[in-house]
C-alpha cells in the first residue's frame, strides 16, 4: 500500500523534483515500508519524534526537518539532519551554524517564507527575508549552507490563490538567487508542495516536494 501510493507519487514528478516523504505522526513501521521500497529521504517536524525513529532506523536515510525549530533544539539534531528546512530567523541560523561546527559538519538549510495568507503559517516576510540576506552577517557561517527556499500555501480550496503564492515563492528565490547567490550553484533548492497541490507546485517551479498523507493514509 505505501510501496504503490510513493510509486504513484514518484511516477507523477518530473525529472531532479525531490521527494520528501513526510513521515510525521506516522509509525516506525510506515517509514521502514517507504524504505524498504527505495525511499530514502524523511521529513520530520517535531524533534523528539524524529530522534525515536533515527534511533530505529537505517543509517543511510537522510532526515529533512520541516517544522518549526527552537533553537535549544538543534542541538540534538546537529549530529545527523540532513537538512533543516524551516530557517526563520537569524537566530536559529546562527545557532545552526554553532552546532554544526561542533559538530564538524555542514548543515544544509532552507529560509522559510511566509506567502501565505493565514497569520498562522511561520516563516519570515520576503522582506525581512531579503534584510536579513542584506545585512550579511550569515556570510561569516562557515558550517551552514543556504540552499535555498521553502514555504507553506494558505490552507485553501481556491487553487488561483495557491498558485499565486507558488509564483511568489519562485520570484522570491530568482531575486535572491540573482542578488546573493549568483555565483553559488548550490542555492538551487525550491520546497514548496504538499500531498494537496505538488503537482501545481511543481508547475510553478518547484524542485523539492514534501508529500506526507498521499504517501502514507
Ligand atoms: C505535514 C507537512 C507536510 C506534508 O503534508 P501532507 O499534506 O500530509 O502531504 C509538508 N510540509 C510540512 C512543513 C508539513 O508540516
């Protein structure tokens, strides 16, 4: 069942999109049925759960945080995350880039966009987005790696708004990527997709999905 629904959604992304399977409040079990059928890339939102089933499972899976992270947090996953998705502030970027140095690691990160309409999504304005890209101190962070964007739709049926907020997401990246990150080839992450609308996502530029329920229920 998880083997056909990941076939399904995999046969539906055009080539170099990334699957994230979100696993979040899904069991151990579910996860080692995804892996066993060639996934290998995991999205987590909440630490805790997310250490119980590093502890569990293969080594080679690569775990992508998405949720919201407090900074005394990154802590315990500094170790092993692959990348973390949801970078919305400075703060939290500089504190990544403290433990990963501790570490001896490079963590690769996305900065979180709030497009959407509803005050609840997280994330930081385009615009203090880009004053914090102006400012620069993130340059001095040698152990972080800014790969590129992620955000959240508004949580609607009306597709011509979701798709505004996806065309949003991708000027925002072209602006970034033409005004700090012209000369560095591996700004080119655009995560933004859900099991609800990858496939318009898709259409408006994005390269990194995160399915979950599609996958998974
Ligand atoms: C849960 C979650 C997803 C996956 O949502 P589905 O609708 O289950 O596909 C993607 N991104 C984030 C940040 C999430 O929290």
């Amino acid at each position: 069942m998880i083997a056909d629904n990941l076939k399904k959604v995999k046969d539906s992304l055009a080539a170099g999109v990334e699957l994230v399977a979100v696993s979040k409040y899904h069991p151990i079990e579910s996860v080692r049925e995804a892996y066993d059928a060639g996934q290998r890339v995991f999205g987590e939102s909440r630490e805790q759960e997310l250490r119980v089933k590093h502890e569990a499972l293969p080594s080679d899976i690569r775990w992508h945080f998405i949720g919201h992270l407090q900074t005394n947090k990154v802590k315990y996953i500094a170790p092993y995350i692959a990348m973390i998705e949801a970078v919305d502030s400075l703060k939290l970027l500089q504190e990544i880039n403290r433990q990963a140095e501790k570490n001896n690691r490079v963590i690769d990160v996305l900065l979180e966009l709030h497009l959407a309409q509803e005050s609840t999504k997280s994330g930081m304005l385009p615009e203090e987005c880009f004053q914090m890209l102006q400012q620069g101190e993130w340059r001095s962070f040698k152990n972080v790696r800014i790969r590129g964007i992620m955000m959240m739709a508004s949580n609607t049926d009306n597709g011509e708004q979701i798709k505004q907020e996806f065309t949003r997401a991708r000027d925002c990246f072209e602006s970034m990527k033409q005004q700090f990150f012209a000369d560095d080839d591996s700004f080119n992450v655009k995560s933004y997709g859900m099991s609800g609308d990858y496939l318009m996502a898709q259409e408006c530029g994005s390269n990194h999905v995160r399915v979950g329920s599609m996958i998974f229920s």
